[in-house]
C-alpha cells in the first residue's frame, strides 16, 4: 500500500530534488523553490500523479489547492 505524502515538500525531495523537479516540470529552480512553502499550482495535478505513482506515494488533494468532494 502507498503510504501518504502530508506536504509538497515532502513531495519534492522524494522526487529527487529541487532541480530534478525543475527540469522535469521545465522551470525554473525558483518556482519549485515557491512550491515548498505555497503547495502545487492546480494545472500540475496530472503530473504529480504520475510522479507519485513512480515513487509509491499519495498526497491529499489539498497540496494542490482542491478540495475534495464529499457526498451529502
């Protein structure tokens, strides 16, 4: 079973790294750097779900600023 990531800095240096990210992503340094404090941009979701997948991890929807629906 997948264990959980709780943060998205706990995301990035699992994946390798900072500049791993980043070169994966095709930015710069600086704005994964931003990613560690403010969470994921909503548009890296699909992405990061593969990521996760490769490493073994889930994350909470809220590392990307969604929340989850819950049936009434």
């Amino acid at each position: 079973m997948s264990e959980q990531i709780n943060s998205a800095d706990e995301a990035i240096d699992l994946a390798g790294g900072t500049t791993k990210v980043a070169n994966r992503f095709g930015v710069d340094v600086r704005v994964v750097s931003n990613w560690r404090v403010r969470g994921f941009p909503p548009e890296t979701y699909v992405a990061w779900q593969e990521i996760l997948k490769e490493i073994d991890r889930t994350a909470p929807q809220s590392l990307w600023k969604q929340r989850e629906m819950i049936a009434p």
